[in-house]
C-alpha cells in the first residue's frame, strides 16, 4: 500500500494512531491535576515499563493533558547528568515555566521571589562563571543557596509553587528515563515534592522509566512511597493489540483479516513498539483494501530483520565482550529472570568474578534486578535475539583483581 498513509508509527514516543490500553494512567493524572488546583494532595506518578512498551508516549499524553489545563510543564530526558547539568536544565526550564505564567513585567512580589530563588539555585552551577541564567533577577541570600541539591530544590520548588498558586495554575516536572538520575538527584526531587506536596502547593512530578528506577534510601523512600504511584505498564492485551493494529489501517480503509490479526498479535506478543514495527512492513507490502495473512507472513522477514538491526542491535554494540557473554549465558537460561549465581556458573566463573559485568549491564540499563539476586532484560525478546546473534558462548578470560592476586 501506500507508504504515504503508512499510518503506523515505529519511532521512539511517536504517537501512535490508536492509543490504546493507558486510559487508567492518563485518567489518574487528569484527577492529580485537578486536585492539586483546588488545594488537594495527591498522588504523584512514576510510570516504568521494559522497552519499547510505550512510556514516552503516555509521559507526552500527560504533558499535553496539563497544557490544556494551563498548567506549564518542565520536561527532562534524564542522563547520566552530573548535579551542575541537572541543575542548569532545570533552572533553564523552571525559569521559562515561571516567565509563561507571568510575564516579567508583571511579576508579583511571590514571582520576584521564585525569580530570586532560581538565579540562587543556578548560581551553583557553575564556579568559573562561564554560565549564567541570563536575567537580571538578582539571587536571595540565604535561599536555595545552600549547595545540598535536596535543600536548594526544595526551596525552588516552594517559592516557584507559591508564585503558581496565585495564578490558579501549577507546574508538572516531567522526567522520562528516571532510572538514569543518580540516586542523590532522585532523592533532591522527591525530597523537593515531598516539602510542596506538605504545604499544598501545585507542583508536581511524574516520571517513567525501566522497571527497576534507581533504589532510593532511607527517608527518599519513604517519602516516594507516599508520594508516588508506580504503576507498571506492560503489553497490551489481545484486544487492546487487536484495536492497536486495526484502527489505523480502518481509518485509512483498509481492513484486516481476522487470522491475520491473530498472527500478527501472537508474533508480536502485544508489545507496542514490535505492534508498529510490524505494522508498519506489513502496510508496505499489502495491496488493495485488505490485510491477509499471507501479507503479515510475507512482512515477517522484514519485520524481523529490522529489529534485529536496530533495536536489538544498537544494545549489544555498546556491549564489551565480557558483557556480551553474560547476556548470552543468561539468553540461554531461558526468558525468565536468572539467579546471579547460575549465569555465573554457566560461564563457568564464580558469581563475584562477574558480578561487576553484571553491575555494569544494570548501570546501562540493560538489565534489571526484579527481585533480590536476580536479573532479566529490559528489552523484551531479548533472550532469543542474543542467541539468533551470538550462536556460541564464549567467555573472555577474566583479569583477577587485584585484592585476590598473591
Ligand atoms: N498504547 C499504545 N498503543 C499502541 N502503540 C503504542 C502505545 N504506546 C506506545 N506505542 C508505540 O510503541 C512505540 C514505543 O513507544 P514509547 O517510545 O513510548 O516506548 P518506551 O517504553 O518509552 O520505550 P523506551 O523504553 O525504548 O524509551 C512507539 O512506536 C509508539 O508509537
Ligand atoms: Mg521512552
């Protein structure tokens, strides 16, 4: 058919023609604003999900929820920033979110305030003084000044959500790939929050990120466990995947065939990013008004060599050998989550002699630990990619450390 009005939608946070499945997420946060506006608390929330199951696209709902309610949304792809980065991106933001609630010319005396508290802030950033916020509002002894990210932030926060009540609108803090925040920077915001959300004030935070988000301590925990929900999206349901594929082709005019429908959500397990991937071959070689399954059969090929391509292989080519070989060993225990102590054992090492291999896949967000002592991919059908790609285990020798060498 057409590539033109190929109406599926393969790309990171794109969109999709038929959003289905996440009417819960976008409902709650819908309710979150609105009490918020009325003086409320509510829970806050954190999204996380493998990828590719479609978190980037709900956070993007969310924004556009809160920008028809006036609210102004700070967005953040969280990396591994160091704390002068993060606080520069949020004080760039923050400082744009305050000007659109009030132009400077009419600024409050609650706006000079969260104006002050945000050249403060900002003033950490950077000690050569090659950066600056770029406004003449000049900093407040004494406020967000203090170098402890948690303590500077929740003063922004207070003196930005007081300036936003006024007004009857608030901010949204929207931070996609949570997982990559150091824990201390994770800690700061909710921290933050947790002192806003006390006084009422409407500011808030939602977040998405990979199942496992950075393991928060002590009070950080607490805190998140009140504040937050932490709802865990996964694939869609046959009939949600069934609307998935179907309504974009009908309002296009184009029908699929129930077999092929069925095929199509078996291959692809109801996954939303291998949805549109497949959809998306499966449009390019269709002809006339019908999706058959010989046309889902005859798009596989290319369906799967795409993946293999792309969004498995973009993972495994940042891998060292070492890393590729526990990713194999663990693919060849099966899907499930592995014990630490078996990969291990299948690489024929003991479990502390890999544990830094595995320590780093976590850190790139390879790999996930669902429960103590075990880990499972964050990509989902990755077990069976690593063994199409690497046919054999092979294991790199290992340098002994040095605490172990005589
Ligand atoms: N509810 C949905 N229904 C159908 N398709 C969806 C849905 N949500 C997302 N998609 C599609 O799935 C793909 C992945 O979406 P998205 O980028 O939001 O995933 P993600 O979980 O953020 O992935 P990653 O972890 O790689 O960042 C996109 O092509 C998007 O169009
Ligand atoms: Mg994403």
């Amino acid at each position: 058919m057409d590539s033109i009005t190929n109406p599926y939608t393969p790309n990171a946070g794109a969109r999709p023609d038929a959003m289905v499945g996440r009417e819960e997420q976008t409902a709650a946060f819908g309710v979150l604003l609105q009490r918020l506006e009325v003086g409320r608390t509510s829970q806050s929330l954190i999204v996380r999900g493998l990828r590719g199951v479609g978190k980037t696209v709900p956070l993007n709902e969310l924004r556009e929820i809160a920008e028809r309610r006036s609210w102004k949304v700070v967005e953040l792809e969280a990396s591994k920033f160091d704390e002068s980065v993060l606080r520069r991106t949020l004080a760039t933001q923050l400082k744009a979110a305050l000007l659109q609630l009030s132009p400077r010319a009419k600024w409050s005396e609650r706006f000079e305030w969260a104006g002050s508290a945000l050249t403060s802030f900002s003033l950490a950033v950077d000690l050569q003084g090659t950066w600056s916020l770029g406004w003449s509002v000049p900093s407040t002894e004494g406020v967000a000044d203090h170098g402890d990210l948690a303590l500077d932030l929740t003063d922004v926060f207070l003196e930005l959500g007081r300036a936003a009540e006024e007004t009857g609108r608030g901010i949204v803090i929207s931070v996609d790939e949570v997982q990559f925040l150091k824990r201390e920077q994770l800690e700061g915001i909710i921290q933050a929050v947790y002192k806003t959300v006390q006084r009422k004030l409407p500011i808030t935070f939602v977040g998405a990120g990979i199942p496992q988000i950075a393991e928060l301590a002590g009070d950080a925990k607490s805190y998140a466990e009140r504040l937050f929900k932490f709802p865990e999206i996964s694939a869609l349901t046959d009939a949600d995947a069934a609307a998935a594929f179907a309504d974009p082709a009908r309002n296009e005019g184009v029908e699929w065939d129930d077999n092929a429908l069925k095929y199509a959500i078996a291959m692809t397990r109801g996954y939303p990013y291998f949805i549109q991937e497949l959809g998306h071959e499966v449009w390019e070689v269709a002809t006339g008004d019908r999706i058959t399954l010989e046309s889902v059969h005859y798009a596989i090929e290319a369906y799967e060599a795409k993946l293999d391509s792309s969004f498995f292989r973009v993972r495994l080519d940042r891998a060292t050998p070492l890393q590729t070989a526990y990713m194999r060993a663990m693919a060849q225990l099966g899907a499930a989550p592995q014990k630490a102590a078996d990969v291990a054992g299948l690489m024929g090492r003991e479990s502390a002699q890999v544990a830094p291999t595995r320590a780093e896949l976590i850190d790139m967000g390879l790999l996930y630990t669902p429960e103590h002592g075990y880990a499972a991919f964050t990509v989902p059908d990755f077990d069976k990619f690593m063994l199409r790609a690497v046919p054999n285990l092979e294991v790199p020798p290992i340098r002994k450390r040095r605490s172990t060498q005589r």
